[in-house]
C-alpha cells in the first residue's frame, strides 16, 4: 500500500480541497514511484493499492480523518 497524507488546516483548506490536490499527474508520479520501488527490491506481483489520507484540524476538536483509494 503506498499513502498520500495531506494536512488540511480548517482554517485554511478543507479535506475535499486536499483531494483535490492529488491530479492525475500526482497519481502518475506516485505510481511511477511505486512500480520503481518494487523493481528495486525485485518484487514480481504484489497488488498495490494507492490511498489518499487527508486530514481535516479545527481548534479545539479531534482532528477529521478520511480515507479515499485510487
């Protein structure tokens, strides 16, 4: 499983403007990345799985979590 955390400060973006950060370009370099990653280590197949974290803080609340797969 290869993650994307993105922090997003309520009072400065929400957890969908996060998501939206992560382009299709962003997606292509992170799966470059990844397939590079298990070629160096000589992995044949493994299923892979992408995930976005974002996380949403408000002052004086419990930090908004979620979860979104590619």
């Amino acid at each position: 499983m290869f993650v994307e955390v993105a922090d997003a400060d309520g009072a400065r973006g929400s957890v969908g403007a996060v998501r939206g950060s992560v382009t299709a370009e962003k997606q292509h370099l992170v799966g470059r990345t990844a397939r590079r990653f298990l070629m160096e280590r000589h992995v044949k197949e493994c299923p892979v799985r992408f995930v976005v974290v974002a996380i949403e803080e408000f002052s004086g609340q419990a930090p908004m979590v979620q979860e979104e797969c590619f």
